[in-house]
C-alpha cells in the first residue's frame, strides 16, 4: 500500500518548477519595493509643521537615490551635503550630491529656490512628496536649512541603519516658523566648555531649527573671550570657574571658527559680555578698574550681585569700548548682548548712566543692543531689545519704550532649573520645570501686555553653576529643549501637552542613537 502511494505520486514537471521560482521572485519584488508606505501625518516631527497634507501615491528612496540641488544657487550644495551626511547615517546608503539645471529623474530628493506663495518667509519652505521626487523648496538658503531638517525627520537615525527602500505616502508640508528668534544660551563662564562641546550644542539647535546660540561670555567667575588689548582678562580672568577648575577661553580665532560652524547651520552666535555687575573676573585681572584701584581676588563661588565696574571712572569706558570694538569685528551678527542683570551693588542712577553710554557704544558700532529686562530702567533706543527673565513690570517697561522681548521667563524656560525635587543637577530658585511645565505655556500669554507683536522670540538658557560636561549640559537641555524648540516654531493653537508628549516619546530611540543621556520623565511615553 505504502509502495503503491509513493509510485503514484505525480513528479514535478519543470514548467511547475519554473511557475513556482517567478512566483516567488515576483513576491520578492514586490515585497521590497511596495512596502507599506508610511503615512507622513503619522510622522514624528519636532517642532510640528505647520501643516502636513497627505494625497495619493508614494515616493521611494532607494539605495540609488541622489540628491540634486539647483545648479548656480550659492550654498545649495553645501546644504545637500550636510543632508546626504545625515542621510548616510540614518540609512545606510551611500548618497551623493549633484547639481542640476533640470527637474531630476525619478526617486531622488531635488532642492531648489524659488519664489511661491505658499513659501512665508526666509526660514518657510515646502515638502512636496510626489510618487517621482521628494522636492524641498524655499526663497533662501536658510529655509532649505530649516527643511532639511524636516527631510531628516523623515529618515530619522535611530542607530539602525536598515540600507533597504523607505517608501513614504505622497504628501506636502507646508512650514514656517511662528516665531523669528529661537535660541538657546549656553553660559560657559560658570563653567568653561570646549569648542568642541560648543559644536555640539549648536548640532542639537540646528535639529530643531533654532537660529540662535548666545554665549554668555564673562562672569564672575570667569572671562572666556580673547580680548587682544586687555590680555589679562583671558590669562588671569579666565584661569579658573565655580568650584575652583582650571576654567579656560576662546582665542579670537577658536570664536570665529564656532561663529563659522554655526553660520554653516543658518544659526546666529550672540555674544555677551555681562556688565556692570557680574564683572568680578574683569576686575580681578585689571586693578585700574575697580574704584579703589585693588584688584579682588578670583571668585570661584556662586553668589550673584556682589561686583561692579568703577561707573565714574573713565578707564570703564575705554575698557568697555575696547572689548566691544574686539567683539565687534568679529561678530558678523546683528546682536551684542551686555548682560545688565543683576547689578545689586551698582547705585540705580549709574546703572542707567552705564547702560545708556554702553548702548551708544554698540549702535555707534553697527550693531543691536540686547539686555536682560533691567535695562528697560535706562532709555532705549528704539531697535535695543529686552531679554524678558525675572520681572513682567521690566519687560512691559521695555515694551513701553519701544523695545522688543526676547522671552526667557526663569520659572519656564531655565533649562538650569531642575525637573524636580529629586533632580541632582540645577537650581530651584524659580521653581521646579518638569517636562510637561517647560512645554505648556506661550510667549504671548504669560502676562497682559507682552502680545506677540512685542515679541521677537523665545531663548532658553543654560546657566552652568552647577554642570561641568557635555553628559551633564545634556541631561538638563534634554529633553525640555524640543519643548522650547516648538514653542518658537509651531502656532500656539497647534501645540497641546496631550499630543506633544508622545510625539517626544518617539524621539527616544534617536535620542539614544544620539548617546543623549536625556532625563527620562515619567511624565512621557518613551518608546524602547
Ligand atoms: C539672570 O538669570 N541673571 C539673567
């Protein structure tokens, strides 16, 4: 029985073999070139776009794919390349940059300029995914910038590179930012960080479409410019940090190189020289400055408000006109910031006094004063702006003057403040800033009398007293940084806690990707 099944079993013919291989290979193809395309609105971006429509087909990058950018436009193929870099990394692929005078072939990622009115602004772009190309377009180059990292949001390095096809829905992105000021301040007096941190920084500001690093340049504990007239600044002044470290500078040379870098990410380094208080370090490195002619010793502490420059002396003015003339020429940056915080042992009549000479002096220079909100106590001039920290009746006397607010309200926006009681690293002097708290305000809504058009932006600082490395920056500028990011960028009607926070949740494996030691809330949803 057994012997008779087995002889009658029907041998294979080859055309039954031949259907079987096709059939298999054409599941094949169509297994690796028709995945499901991924729906962009279910996309993860930070900060939001301001919109995102999807409409049929599906575009594919492939490992063939290119990126093409308009030939004869100054800056696009450096653009392209710092995409295709990323790009390599997330993907896998090996994709090069190509200037073109043509709409290129299908598959590829072409960027290009060009006036439309769907484009607002020189940070707007468009996305527009077709089932042929994914085509990025802007009026300038700074736009494309700020597209690009969008592009990368799409394709985002999650530390596994998958080198196959990605296959995304057809879709447009229309995206501009709400506000035209986004940035962060990295004090690096408290604590002196590298160049090399410094880049870092400004990589992480660029992901999320900042266009702002001001640098807090001198304090008490330490001057971290190279001011060429008045060496003893750097060489004494800035010798040490809080704690007693061995502190360190910028060479005028070493600053250029990160005003560079960041310019080759469309961001702006604001530079500060904090005056007339927090001016210890000045005023341990040059005697002649202080009033009784005796040089104090270096201060290593955290204290505030105990230092000023001599305001009647003349050699302040000579001093500061030197070291804004220094800053001056090598800053192609609009904004000078003179700090003005704080300065509790400088008399009210010659704080106003200073800030008013030293205002003079950067406009004289070419350049827009900014000053935290003590300076609205002086009179403004009509394009200085008011950094907006601690006091609404500063901010609103600014506004009164005529001035602009950069928005940095300390019990929202200090990324020093800790996340909560338990938070090793930061201060808490205005307050704990979980994640959610950090997220959920708007600049035009914190007081009556600061309304959007008073407002040039949204800066979220990072005081250093208390971190001394990269790992520590980070575990306080992240994650509350994407928060601030899209405060900045996404109409305040479009954000809610609700929806952001498992959106941030999804940022997870790339902040990991990234070695982003971000503090984990229990607040969000972080996927493993
Ligand atoms: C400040 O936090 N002293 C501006």
């Amino acid at each position: 029985m057994y012997r008779a099944m087995k002889k009658t079993k029907p041998k294979r013919r080859p055309t039954a073999i031949l259907f079987l291989f096709t059939l298999f290979f054409v599941v094949m193809q169509i297994s690796c070139t028709q995945q499901i395309p991924t729906n962009v609105q279910d996309m993860n971006f930070i900060p939001q776009p301001v919109s995102v429509d999807t409409t049929e087909g599906a575009f594919v990058l492939g490992g063939k794919a290119m990126v093409f950018v308009q030939e004869g436009q100054e800056g696009l193929v450096k653009i392209g390349q710092f995409l295709a870099t990323k790009l390599n990394k997330s993907t896998g692929f090996q994709i090069e940059v190509k200037e073109t005078s043509k709409v290129p072939r299908k598959g590829n990622i072409y960027l290009t300029l060009g006036n439309d009115p769907a484009i607002v602004g020189d940070e707007g772009y468009q996305i527009d995914v077709t089932n042929k190309l994914l085509t990025l377009k802007a009026t300038k180059p700074e736009g494309l910038f700020r597209g690009v990292q969008t592009i990368r949001q799409l394709f985002p390095d999650n530390g596994n590179t998958r080198q196959e096809a990605y296959a995304i829905k057809a879709a447009t992105i229309n995206d501009a930012p709400s506000y035209t000021y986004r940035g962060m301040m990295l004090d690096v007096s408290r604590h002196f960080f590298g160049v090399e941190d410094v880049k870092k920084v400004i990589d992480h500001l660029a992901y999320y479409k900042f266009n702002h690093l001001h640098l807090h340049l001198s304090d008490d504990q330490g001057w971290r410019i190279e001011i060429k007239s008045w060496p003893n600044l750097t060489a004494h002044g800035g010798s040490t940090q809080v704690g007693g470290g061995e502190g360190g500078y910028y060479t005028q040379e070493q600053y250029k190189e990160l005003v560079a870098y960041a310019a080759s990410r469309f961001i702006t380094i604001v530079p500060e020289i904090d005056m007339p208080g927090h001016t210890n370090a000045a005023l341990a490195s040059y005697p002649e400055l202080n009033c009784d002619g005796k040089a104090p010793e270096l201060y290593t502490g955290t204290e505030v408000g105990f230092s000023s420059l001599c305001i009647d002396k003349e050699i302040t003015y000579e001093f500061v006109d030197d070291v804004l003339t220094e800053l001056v020429e090598i800053t192609p940056g609009p904004y000078i910031h003179i700090g003005g915080d704080e300065s509790h042992s400088t008399k009210k009549e010659d704080f106003i006094y200073f800030i008013e000479k030293v205002q003079d002096m950067v406009f004289s220079k070419g350049k827009t004063m900014i000053g935290w909100d003590e300076v609205a106590h002086a009179e403004l001039h009509p394009k200085s702006i008011a950094q907006y920290w601690s006091k609404d009746e500063n901010a609103k006397l600014a506004i009164k003057k005529g001035a602009k607010v950069i928005v940095s309200p300390g019990k929202y926006a200090y990324l020093d403040m800790k996340y909560d009681s338990t938070t090793v690293l930061g201060l808490n002097w205005a307050g704990y800033i979980e994640v959610d708290h950090g997220y959920s305000w708007s600049p035009d809504q914190l007081t009556e009398g600061i309304a959007k058009e008073n407002i040039l932006g949204i800066e979220a600082p990072l005081w250093s007293e208390t971190v001394t490395n990269m790992d520590e920056i980070e575990y306080l500028v992240f994650p509350r940084l994407l928060g601030y990011a899209e405060i900045g960028w996404t109409p305040a009607p479009q954000r809610n806690w609700e929806d952001y926070k498992v959106r941030l949740g999804k940022f997870a494996p790339q902040l990991k990707a990234a070695g982003i030691d971000y503090y984990p809330s229990a607040l969000v949803p972080w996927v493993e």
